[in-house]
C-alpha cells in the first residue's frame, strides 16, 4: 500500500508516517516544511520505502497513492495566524488539490479536520451532530472557517464523484515533537517550566481543554483509515481539565519554584471542550488509553532531552 501523508514532516504527519513505515508500508511524505522538519523523519532517511518531496499543496501535483493522509495545515494559533490568508488558502486550495489527486487515483482520502470546527461550543461536550458556534470574521477563522470549507468540499466530493472520504475531528492533541516555540498550550508550559520562566495563563485559566496523546491519536486515526464509516470522527481524549489545572500538574511535576503570570485571554478562544466519543468507540472500538500524566512524562522527557542538546 502506497501512502500519501501531506504534513508528513509535521508533529502529527511524522508520527503517522512511524506507524506506516514501522508496518512495512510505503509512504511519500509532502510537506513545505513552514512548521515541519524533515529532520523529524530523519530515522527512516536510509529507508528506500519512504519518499520525500518538498511541496507546497496550494499547487496542484500528480503522484501515485493508493491512500491519502492530508494532514498539512499550521495548527497552532500563532502559527496559523502568522499568515490567515495563506492558511486559507492552504485549507481551501490544499484540500481541492488533494480529493482532485484522490479522485483521480481513485483513492481513499482522509482530512485531518479538528475540534476547531465547532468554534465556541454551545453544546457540551461535543457531538459530531452539533454544528458548531464559529465567528466567520475573527482571528481563529481563518484556521476554523479553512476547516470547515475542507470537510464541505470533501463531502461535496464524496456526493458528486464518489469519493471515498474519511473526516477525523482532532482535539487537542500533544506529544514528543510538538515545536518548542510551537505555541500550544502543553508545549509552551513544559518549556517555560524546564527553563525556570512562569507559566502564562491566557485569560483566568478556567478555560477547559482535553488533551489526547498522540500514540492515542495515531491509532484512532489508523482505525479509521481502515473502517468503512465515511461520516465524521471525533478522536481525542474524554478527559477535561482546565488551562490553571494544566499548569499547576506541570508545575509540580517540572519545576515547583515556577510561578504562574495571566495574560488577557485572546479573541474568540473557546471557554470549553471536550470530545463526546461515543461514535469512535462504537465504530472503530477506539478510545484513548494513556491518561494525562503517563503522556506529561514522555513529553516532559522528550523536550528535556531536546533543550540539552539544544544547548
Ligand atoms: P504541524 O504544524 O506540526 O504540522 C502541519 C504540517 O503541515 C507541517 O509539517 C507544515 O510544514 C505542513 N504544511 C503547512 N502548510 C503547508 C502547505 N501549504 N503545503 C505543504 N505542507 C504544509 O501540526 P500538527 O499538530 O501535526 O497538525 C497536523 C494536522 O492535524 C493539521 O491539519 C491540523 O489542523 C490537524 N489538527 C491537529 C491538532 C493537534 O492538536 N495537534 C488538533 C486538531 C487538528
Ligand atoms: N494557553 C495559555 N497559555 C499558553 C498557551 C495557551 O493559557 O501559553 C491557553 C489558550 O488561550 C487556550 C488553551 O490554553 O485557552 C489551549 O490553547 P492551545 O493554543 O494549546 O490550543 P487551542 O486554543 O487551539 O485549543
């Protein structure tokens, strides 16, 4: 089996293209490495099974894939807001171009979609039924509108030429690779901790978020590639905690002397989040299994190893 995984040299895409390349299969990874690094899939650089080309999705580019996996899109908030009108673009374009290259190869595409989608929920916790509450003229839009255009054109596709289209909805997700300055909240935390900074909370840190680990991730998105449900999937982990609690777990666990400084909540963050996965467990028999702590650790270690040899 021949994947295409767009994103592969990203946080996500490098730890599905492990998962793929581990289970003998091929992979060509597409990536314009704006928050990638092809340094993250450096273990199989000697491996003749994996391809990598440099790529920027927003063109159009004729591959051969039995499977797509179109994972490339900025996901966090600075990064994706760095440039709106280019992560729009990305979505909208990046996503046409795709399902045109699925439709053609006649191949099972599946979209990265996220939590994002439902915007500001109304309805807690969420359902994939529930239609969201998203600002179309705000800072977060361009990612949440972007989004949500890319799961319209799947859905347009699987209705006009029968495409074969599988919807993830991803909630927060972290894990060893995520960028040290890549903005999120478990990152910048656990780097702030390990180098003695404080912690910055945004807004009053009631804020609630359900952080997944990414080995889970990785799995419920493997389960879903491989079933026949073509509706959307919600995958992260059931359990909420909010922002100042976050904190105060990686304060004891890093760095007890750190103190915890607030910052003015920015616009339209959504005040809460959880995954309602009761479609996950029924029809792809998934749900997460490492809890917060166990996946703290190896995050933990992952960025202390990667700040020493920083140095
Ligand atoms: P990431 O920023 O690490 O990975 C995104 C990858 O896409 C990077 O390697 C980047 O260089 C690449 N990319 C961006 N624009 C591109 C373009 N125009 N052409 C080619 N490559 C491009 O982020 P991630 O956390 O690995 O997220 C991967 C996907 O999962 C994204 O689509 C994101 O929206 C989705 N997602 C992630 C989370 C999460 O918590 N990590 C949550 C919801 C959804
Ligand atoms: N956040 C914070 N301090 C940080 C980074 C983020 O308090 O250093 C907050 C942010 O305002 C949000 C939550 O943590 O309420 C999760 O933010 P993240 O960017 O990780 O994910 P998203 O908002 O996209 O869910």
């Amino acid at each position: 089996m021949r994947n295409l995984v767009t994103g592969g040299a990203g946080f996500l895409g490098s730890h599905l293209i492990d998962k793929l390349l581990s289970a003998g299969e091929e992979v060509v990874s597409l990536d314009n490495y704006f928050t990638g690094s092809k340094s993250n899939l450096k273990k199989w650089f000697n491996n003749n099974k994996l391809e990598i080309i440099r790529h920027d999705i927003t063109q159009p580019i004729l591959l051969e894939a039995d499977r797509i996996w179109h994972l490339a899109c900025p996901a966090s908030p600075i990064h994706y807001q760095n440039n709106p009108i280019k992560t729009a673009k990305t979505s909208f374009l990046g996503t046409y171009n795709m399902l045109g290259l699925a439709k053609r190869l006649n191949a099972r595409f599946l979209l990265a979609s996220t939590s994002e989608i439902y915007g500001n929920p109304l309805v807690h916790p969420q359902k994939e039924a529930y239609f969201g509450n998203v600002n179309t003229i705000g800072p977060r839009s361009c990612y949440d509108e972007g989004k949500r255009i890319a799961e319209t054109l799947c859905f347009d596709y699987k209705r006009m030429h029968n495409s074969d289209i599988r919807v993830v909805r991803i909630f927060n997700t972290y894990g060893p690779r995520m960028l040290p300055n890549d903005g999120r909240v478990v990152s910048n935390f656990i780097v702030s901790a390990i180098s003695g900074n404080p912690l910055t909370i945004y807004g009053d840190g009631s804020q609630t978020r359900s952080f997944c680990y990414v080995d889970d991730l990785i799995n419920g998105m493997l389960k879903l590639m491989n079933s026949n449900y073509d509706l959307p999937v919600n995958l992260g982990n059931p359990d909420e905690f909010t922002v100042k609690d976050l904190a105060k777990i990686l304060i004891k666990k890093v760095n007890p002397d750190v103190k915890l400084i607030y910052k003015n909540l920015p616009e339209d963050d959504p005040l809460r989040r959880k995954p309602d996965i009761s479609i996950a467990k029924e029809v792809l028999n998934w749900e997460p299994s490492i809890s917060l702590s166990d996946g703290l650790d190896k995050t933990i270690k992952y960025f202390k190893d990667y700040l020493k040899n920083e140095k």
